[in-house]
C-alpha cells in the first residue's frame, strides 16, 4: 500500500538513490545529481552533458563529489549545488569516489591507482599496486586507512599517506634513490 506520494516529474525519475539524514541525494534518470529533502525544492547539480560514474555526500553533507567520464572529479556545495572545484589528475576514467571524516576525498580509476585528495588544495597521492580497474574505494573509522577493490580481484587495505608537501630535503633524498645516470664513453663518430 502506498502511504504518500512525495514527488512526480523529471525530478523523481530516479536510477539511484542514498539516504543522508533527512535528505536522498539521487541520480535522475537524465544522469544529473540531485539532491531532495520533504518541503524543499530540490538541489539539481550541473553536469553539463556527462553523466556521473559515481557520487558520494561527504560526512558533514555539506559537499557531494562525483566521478565524471571526463576523468574529472566535480565537487559541489550540497546545500546550494554551486560548483566548488574540479580536481584532475587520473589518467583514465574515475570509476568510485569516497569522503573521509575529516574532508579528504579518495577515488579509483581504470588506469589502477587510487588517489587521495585535499580537495581545499588539490593535492593527491596516488596509490599503486593493483593490476586492473580500481572500481570501489571506502575509508575505514578514523581516516587511517583507505580500502580499495579492484577487477584484478584484490582488495588492499592502504595506510593513508600524508597530503602535506615535501620538504626540499626529502623531496632530494626521494629523488636521490630513484635517479641514476650512466655516462657513456666518448666515441668518435664512424
């Protein structure tokens, strides 16, 4: 039995939908995000013409993050739906995207690695080591560690690394034990 009917129109065909409190933040059947809370008009997120692989509303449901076939990462203001920032660096489709507690942002791609981010900056980390797709990410309590699935049928739990940059010394000393050069004799030319 139907109790209510609480929406009809473009903005209730829905192809998904999670609850966050007293709001569902949904994708349309269009592709757009949105998000709907009982007595409101409902928050539609600009896309453009691309629909979202995935989204995910952070802890606080102040920002809602979606993985974009552009192998972008849009970020939106979940109250208002203005565009916050996108963030770039996955070399290959984004395919899973998740918030931390404290605001970082972590996402998989096709291309394998995962990535963490500081969304305020748009620094990342990569995260190297599986061998295919990398299709689900989810932080465990306490944002320590990052859990990431893969298409190569792995599951890897990652110690989170730092996102704050490197100072000029360590920056030297990771160069230093990954740089080597040969010098080849000189020969006269034939």
């Amino acid at each position: 039995k139907v109790v209510e009917r609480l929406a009809t129109g473009p903005e209730a065909c829905v192809r998904g939908m999670r609850r966050f409190g007293a709001e569902l933040m949904m994708i349309r059947c269009d592709g757009r995000p949105q998000r709907w809370r009982r007595g409101e008009a409902p928050v539609v997120f600009d896309t453009g013409r691309d629909e979202p692989v995935d989204v995910a509303v952070s802890k606080d449901g102040r920002r809602l993050a979606a993985a974009m076939p552009d192998r972008s990462i849009r970020v939106w203001d979940a109250s208002t739906g203005a565009a916050v920032t996108t963030l770039r660096g996955h070399s290959d489709l984004v395919m899973a995207v998740a918030w931390s507690e404290d605001g970082r942002l972590a996402s998989g791609s096709d291309a394998r690695p995962a990535r963490v981010w500081d969304v305020a900056t748009g620094r990342s980390r990569v995260l190297r080591g599986h061998g295919r797709a990398v299709s689900a990410v989810q932080w465990e309590p306490g944002d320590l560690h990052l859990l990431t699935g893969a298409h190569d049928g792995t599951l890897r739990r990652w110690e989170v690394p730092s996102l704050a940059p490197r100072s000029a010394p360590a920056q030297r000393r990771a160069l230093d034990e990954i740089t080597s050069a040969a010098i080849a004799e000189d020969r006269p030319a034939t």
